[in-house]
C-alpha cells in the first residue's frame, strides 16, 4: 500500500480530522452536489452582457464538472449548481452527501468560500480542476484535492475511499487516453442559461510559450479523441435538443492536425446528414493560417471564430517568450488568410514582456486597428504557478506575493492568489518588471481606451465584415431564432439609446445590410458584443488607475528590475529565457 500511495502521489498527512458525513463507501448511494464557482467579471473573457442579451445567464456551462459528473460512479444522484446562474439554494447544500467544486484561477476566492462553508457545517468537500491542480497547497482545507486530469485521479481517490481514507491530495503522474473519456452529463444542465456550449476534442499543445501553463497541466503531446467518439458527443447534444453554438474547448485545436483532419472529415459528413445544426469556434495557434486544407475543411464543417494567442505584434518579445510560430509570416497576412475561409478571429494580447520597449501601446494599437481584428483581449502578463516564466523570475528574484511583498527569496511554493491584490487588473505584473510598472500600467489604459472607443471598435467592425467570406449551411431552428430575434432587438435597442454609438450602429447597419443576410448576420453579432466590451473596458481602467495608485504610493517593492538593490541582484538580468 505505501507503494502505491508514493507512486500516485496520495498524500493525507497535511489533512487535520474533521466531523464530515461520507457514506462510507462511494459504492453507496451518494447525492453529489456539483457546484461551478463565480468567475471574476472585470474582465475580457466574461461574456455575460452577450448572454444576457439573448435572454441567457452566462457564457457556457461547466464542461468540467459535466465530465466529473460522468466519470463518478453513475448509481450517485448529483444536482450541478452554476453560480454564474444562480444563487445557490439551501435546499440544495443540505441535500447533499459530499459537494464537487473547483476551476480556474479567477474562480479562486469562490471555490475557497465554498470550502469554509462545508467545513463550517460538516459538509465533505473534494476540489479539482486546473487551480487545484496547480496550487494543490492553497486548497489544504478541503476533504480531499482532486489533482490532474479526472480521468486519471477521480479512480485513485474513489478506491481509496473504499480502503476507508477518502481524504488527501490524490494525483496520478499519468496523462489519460482521451478516447477513454465518458460524454459530458449534459442532461445536468438547461442550455437556455448559456450562450453557447462546449465540447472537447484534444488536450495538451506542442509548444512551448514560456509563460503558458496548459503545457505544465495537459503535456506537449496533444490527446485527440476518435472521430467516432467525439460525434457520438454531439450526438448527444442533438437529441437533447441543442442547437446553435458549439465551443471545441480545446487548448490548441490543431496541435495535432493529423488527428484532427479525419476528424473534421468525419464532422463534415455528419453535417450534411444532419443538415447543419451547429456553428463551431475553438482556440488555435497562428499557424492555422498555414494549412489551406485544414482551413477550407473548417469552413465546410461552420467554423465560425478562432482564438488566437497571438500575444505581441513585436518579434523580439515572440522569440523571447519562446513563440517563434508567430513570426513565421506576419502576422496581418495571416489573420486576412483566416478571413477568406470565412472565420473571423479573436485574439489574445499581452504587454509586460521584458522585451517590451518604451511605447509599446502605440505598435498594439495599431496592429489591432489594421488586423480588424475586433475581439481583442489586452491583458497584464501574469506568471502563472508552475510555468517556465516563473521558475525563471524565482531564479531572477522577482516574484511579487499576494501581500503586495517582494519574494527575494522563496520560502516553500509560490502562490498566486486570485483578486487579493489592488496590484493588479483582473490579474497580472505579479514580478517586478523590466521597465517601471507605472509606465506600463497607463500604455495599458491607453490601448484600451484608444481600442474600445466607440470609432475604433466600429471601423473594426465593417473592415472584417467586408472582408470576411463566411459560406453559411446553418438554419436556425425556432428556438435559435428566438434567442437572436431577443438579441437583435437588445443590440439595436441599447445602441440607439446611447448617443456614443448611435450614428455608428446606423453607419454599420445599413453598410452591412447592403452586403447580404450573411454579413449582415455577422456585423450585428460582432456589433453587439460591444456591450460587453466597453462594460469591461470602465472596469478595467478603473481598476488599472487602482494600481497605479498603490504603485506610486503604498508598494514597497521595486518599481523595476533597475531599482532591485545591487546586492540582491543576479549577476545577469534578465536570464535568458529557456525551457527548464
């Protein structure tokens, strides 16, 4: 048995007793309480103002704790509770025999309450999911920490609690076959709360960006489900009656094209047979603009968006975060190739770099004008726990903990706490920085100022729209066209009354009508997720004001790498970066 807990990695000595109630076997009758946490909204990536206008309550549904669900023993009752849907009911806490929780990063000070809360009461609670995983040591006063992927760790922890100690760290070195993972218990769920909803097709991604820590998490060799499997999936979300939008949640959906092609293959004449019943997004690397076939294949089977981590416009900042892909062609070249296959393109964009010179807001501002690329999420480099970057800022002396104190020297793991820090946007600049964080704080606030104007976003708009060759096969069903008659109407309706915007709607209104359904279809969706944006865009700036404030008049640790005192700095600054 101490064998098997050293090679599984099954830890209890770090967990006190407690008064929790747990059948005392999972092969009892369980009720299983499956809660998702609040995700932090002063952000990009929460789109609950485009949910919200069609009638929905939040972007997508908990694809992780639906895959949960369907991975524990299937005798158990379970009930899911989104909180970013609503309110959690009594009824429902004191239902349950044990309580499933866990997320992301910004889902941190959720999952934690709801941790203190089943303690409090006696409630046992396990938590997983990529923070947990990450960070297994913030989580030490849930019952048992879930740590990995559920396929492999969910076993050890349920054959465990048959041996009669249900509670630890339970983690597996293995990376699963995805062709083994059971479908997403959707029937936990009504699809009428969310925007849009998600399925898997791999995991793991081949590169190897210095700041990324789904590589840490998933593995550079990237897992793809069978074509078989995969549409049995979306078999399932067609005789429950789904229609619409469906997210590929992948971490790099063409990590592996050798896989994915037959696969898209196998959805193309699935399609057909079905007569179209969803449009597709996922999320991609920049070379996706490089293979033809894959593209022209995506657009046959309704892809619709891509998101792209394209990061920096700056070569210098793309070799030294080790994202030598995004330099191959530039970068423009090949958005506007993404266009002609009809798939419009959101990206991510991130300043903070060491590379980063003086002015870096002005090259961002004008590289996302020119790409018309209108879905563009500006953030704060964050070092993330367990990443390369932040093995090398440890090396370097730089981290910045959640208590706003400079880590000069690390005293057991780094921790990064979520929303604990007035230092921070939604999150970020948690290492002192190569140039003053003042400066980099207010090019923040300019980019996003000057790219979430009402003009700017617009101009964006119409140039993709009359750029962009979608060859749309979707009909919508009745209940679709309802959520986009609601959503057209709350679009038209919020952008006549707000006299920033007037005009412009109008502008566009007409310019896209007269291009055709489809385009027209297409400018009026993207225009209306302006609600979201420029909604995030005011708490952004408030919340970069916030820091800069504290920077200039309470922070206490260096204001750049020039001010770390002489004796505390490495003989090179920055050490070169490199896969540790």
């Amino acid at each position: 048995m101490y064998d098997d807990l050293q090679h599984n990695n099954i830890r209890q000595d770090d967990f006190t007793d407690s008064a929790t109630r747990l059948p005392g076997s999972p092969d009892a009758a369980v009720r299983c309480l499956l809660i998702q946490p609040e995700f932090e909204q002063t952000n990009y990536w929460n789109f609950v103002e485009s949910a919200r206008a069609i009638g929905a309550k939040a972007t997508a549904p908990p694809l992780g704790l639906l895959t949960v669900a369907a991975l524990l023993p299937q005798h158990w009752e379970f009930r899911l509770v989104d909180l970013n849907v609503g309110p959690l009911a009594d009824a429902d806490w004191e239902w349950a025999d044990l309580v499933c929780t866990g997320g992301m990063l910004p889902q941190q000070p959720g999952i934690l309450s709801l941790v203190r809360r089943a303690n409090s009461d006696g409630t046992f609670v396990a938590v997983g999911g990529p923070d947990p995983s990450s960070q297994p040591q913030i989580y030490r006063e849930a019952d048992a920490v879930v740590v990995g992927e559920g396929e492999a760790s969910v076993p050890l922890w349920l054959d465990q609690w048959r041996a009669g100690n249900p509670r630890g760290v339970f983690e597996s070195p293995d990376k699963p076959d995805v062709r083994l993972t059971p479908r997403p218990r959707f029937d936990l769920i009504s699809f009428d709360d969310y925007l849009h909803v998600g399925l898997q097709t791999s995991r793991g991604c081949p590169y190897n960006c210095e700041f990324c820590d789904i590589i840490e998490l998933f593995g550079r060799r990237p897992r793809v489900k069978t074509p078989e499997q995969f549409l049995g999936e979306l078999d399932l979300l067609y005789e429950q009656g789904y229609r619409g939008w469906v997210d590929f949640t992948d971490d790099n959906f063409i990590g592996n094209r050798k896989l994915i092609k037959p696969l898209l293959l196998a959805l193309k004449d699935w399609n057909r047979e079905h007569r179209y019943p969803f449009v597709f997004s996922t999320e991609a690397s920049l070379n996706l603009a490089d293979d033809r076939e894959l593209l022209e294949l995506m657009r046959e089977t309704q892809f619709r968006y891509v998101f792209l981590g394209i990061e920096s416009p700056d070569e210098e900042t793309l070799i030294h975060t080790q994202k030598r892909i995004n330099t191959v062609a530039p970068i423009i070249q090949r958005v506007r190739t993404i266009y002609d296959h009809g798939i419009s393109v959101a990206a991510g964009l991130i300043i903070g770099f060491d590379t980063d010179k003086p002015g870096t807001d002005g090259p961002m501002v004008r590289f996302i004008q020119e790409s018309g690329i209108s879905l563009a999420m500006v953030g704060l480099l964050s070092a993330l726990p367990n990443t390369q970057l932040t093995r090398r800022l440890i090396k370097e002396r730089r981290l910045i903990d959640a208590n706003h104190r400079w880590v000069d020297e690390l005293d057991g793991p780094y921790e990064l706490r979520s929303n604990e820090s007035r230092d921070q946007t939604a999150s970020g600049l948690n290492f002192v920085t190569m140039r003053n964080r003042v400066e980099i704080y207010k090019e923040l606030q300019t980019i996003v100022r000057s790219v979430y104007s009402p003009q700017a976003f617009m101009a964006r708009v119409m140039d993709t729209t009359a750029r962009i060759k979608i060859q749309n096969k979707h009909v919508p069903n009745g209940w679709e066209m309802r959520r986009m008659s609601r959503g057209f109407w709350t679009i038209a309706r919020r952008m006549l009354s707000d006299r920033r915007t007037r005009w412009l709607y109008l502008r566009n209104f007409v310019r896209a009508a007269l291009m055709g359904p489809t385009k027209f279809e297409y400018a009026h969706t993207i225009m209306g997720s302006y609600l979201h944006f420029d909604k995030q865009t005011q708490k952004i700036l408030e919340a970069l004001q916030c820091s800069i404030e504290f920077a200039e008049q309470h922070a206490t640790y260096p204001m750049s790498v020039a001010d770390i005192p002489a004796d505390k700095r490495p003989a090179e600054l920055p050490i070169a970066s490199r896969a540790i």
